[in-house]
C-alpha cells in the first residue's frame, strides 16, 4: 500500500510540474511575443503609425557620379563604343518597315488621302497625286557614341552617337495648277515634283528626362493616352491636384536631337507643263524654295535646342506580355529572329 501511495505522488507530482512548465511557456509568449490585441493602447498606436508605410530603399537615388563609378565609366578617358550591334538592330527594325510597306498595297492611297486631307489648301492647286516611292535599300550607321553630363543639366546624363545614311529615298508627286481667271479652269498647268534624301549625316543627342504631367482617372506611366502636357509654367517642385483625386506623376521619357552641323543633302527633279508641248525642267528656284522649306521643317523639330521626346511604356514584367517561342516553327533567316 506504501508503494502504491508513493506512485500516485510521484505521478501527481509529475502532471503538475509539466502544467506549471505549461502555463509559464504560455504566459511568456502571451506577454513578450505577441502584441497586445487592445486598439486602445498607446503603444499599439504609436507602432501602428510608425509603420504604417514599408520603407523602400535606398532612400534616394543615385547621382550622376555614383552611376558613372557604379558602372565603371569615365568620361574623361573611356574609349568611344562602335554600336555596330545597336546598327544591326535598327537595320532589322527599318527592313521590317520596308516588308511592310511592300506587302501593304494600301500604301499609295494613304498617302494620297493624306494629301487630300491638308487644310487649307489654295483654291488653284488640284489634289495632289503620288506618282513615285522609293523607300530605300541601305541602313544608318551608328557609331561614335560617348557618354557625357549634360551641358544644360549635370545630373542627367547623355549620350552623343554620330550618325551616317547615304541612301535614295524618294517621293514624287504631281499636281496641276488651275488658272479660274477670267473663268474657271481658264487654263490647267501639269506641275510634277520629285523629292530624295541622298545622305544625311549628324551627332544625335539621346537622354532621359522626367517630366511632372497630369494625372487621369486610369492613368499607367507610359500611357500616350495619358494627358502628356508637362507643367512648365508652375513653379519648381509644385504639384497640382484637384478634388476627383487626380494630381501629378512623373514619366520618363526618351529625348533626341541633332546637332546643328548635321549634313543633309536632297536630289530635287521638278517639270512644269506638259509633255506634249514647252515643259520646263528642273527649275533652280523651285529646287532652292523646297529643299529651304524641308531643311525648316527638319529645323524646327529635331534640331538642338529643340528636340523630340516619346515616352516609354512601363517595362515591369507583366502576364499580358508575356510570350513563348514557338517551338514548332523553326526560324527560316536570320533576320526574322
């Protein structure tokens, strides 16, 4: 009977102890592990507030010189890049374009209804037709590039390519101009016009630079639906917003510009009148009036300080975007791949 007494005991004992053990490991992680469960404590709050926001890092961005020495780059002494794989590139890119243009047999009418659809046109000139279109064999050669500060901004970086492009890119038109003097269509004269762009040759500027826009209802960096006009009349470091909850966002975009010593040279033919009786051929001051016109029209738009900028669309990976090679199609020529 004494065994038996000494044995629940040491059995009671026992189941007591682990309890206890029990009840301080469930106290310990209650009290100094988990957080208190009351909305009502200050310290929950003050932690709440304090973390409400994930920090991203780093905190800022890097400068020009840390993007320089992070990438091994000086400018002082790196050699020049030849770019023959970036002209390779562009080369498959505008011979896709031309395949395109051979295949469309629409070609011509777009055109023709782009010229039709020119406003305020003089009531003596008829429509005008496209007679010729030569869209090229050769490519553009990039070559020359070097990375610099920018001279207007030093934290933006930039970069200077040379570009070369000797060629024969041809459009002619014919047209007829109506004399309705002193009645209409007293008299028609045939005028025919052929334009080619024989070389051009010229440093691109190309950079990067962000630009604060207006943000809309759906808006996705990158959109070119997006309202893209830039706040260059408010002050630095502004931002607007209004009461539907639209502000501003920043979107980078892509810049380029030419050089002003840029070469480009034309080959203009022009005829006026008609082949079956005196037709002038080729008159020098047609040929000055239209290649003046085309060198302004280059001028206004690509020439430093002016310069095209295209915004780029959002590259973050997306399913939508995503593709699979086709394993059952083997590429035929290289340059399809």
């Amino acid at each position: 009977v004494g065994g038996d007494g000494y044995n629940w005991n040491f059995i009671g004992g026992l189941v007591i102890g682990q309890l206890s053990v029990f009840m301080i490991m469930v106290i310990f992680i209650r009290f100094f592990i988990f957080a208190d469960s009351s909305p009502n404590s200050r310290d929950y709050s003050t932690h709440l507030r304090q973390n409400r926001r994930p920090k991203i890092l780093p905190s800022s961005v890097a400068t020009t010189e840390k993007i320089l020495e992070k990438t091994y780059y000086n400018v002082d002494s790196h050699p020049s890049e030849t770019l023959d794989w970036f002209s390779v590139l562009v080369a498959q890119a505008i011979n896709q374009v031309r395949e395109d243009v051979r295949t469309n047999e629409n070609i011509i009418k777009s055109l023709n209804d782009a010229f039709i659809s020119i406003g305020n046109m003089p009531k003596f000139l008829d429509k005008i037709e496209v007679t010729e279109l030569n869209i090229g064999e050769d490519f553009p050669i990039f070559s020359n590039c070097r990375i610099s500060p920018s001279d207007d901004d030093p934290t933006r970086l930039e970069a200077q390519i040379d570009v070369d492009l000797r060629d024969n890119i041809t459009l002619g038109i014919m047209t007829k101009l109506l004399m309705n003097y002193p009645k209409a269509l007293f008299a028609v004269l045939p005028v025919a016009l052929s334009v080619s762009v024989k070389r051009f040759s010229g440093t691109l500027t190309v950079s990067l630079r962000t630009r604060s826009v207006l943000k809309e209802p759906n808006f996705s960096p990158g959109s070119t639906k997006s309202n893209v006009n830039s706040l260059n009349n408010s002050a630095p470091g502004s931002s607007s917003s209004n009461s539907s909850g639209s502000g501003t966002v920043n979107t980078t975009y892509l810049t380029f510009s030419f050089s002003s010593d840029y070469i480009l040279e034309f080959s203009i033919n022009s005829s006026i009148g008609s082949k079956s009786k005196t037709q002038l051929l080729d008159l020098p001051k047609i040929g000055q009036m239209v290649e003046s016109r085309l060198h302004k029209w280059f001028i206004d738009r690509c020439v430093e300080p002016r310069y095209q900028q295209v915004p780029l669309p959002s590259f973050w990976p997306r399913k939508k975007t995503t593709k699979e090679k086709d394993q059952n199609i083997p590429s035929t020529s290289y340059g399809n791949t």
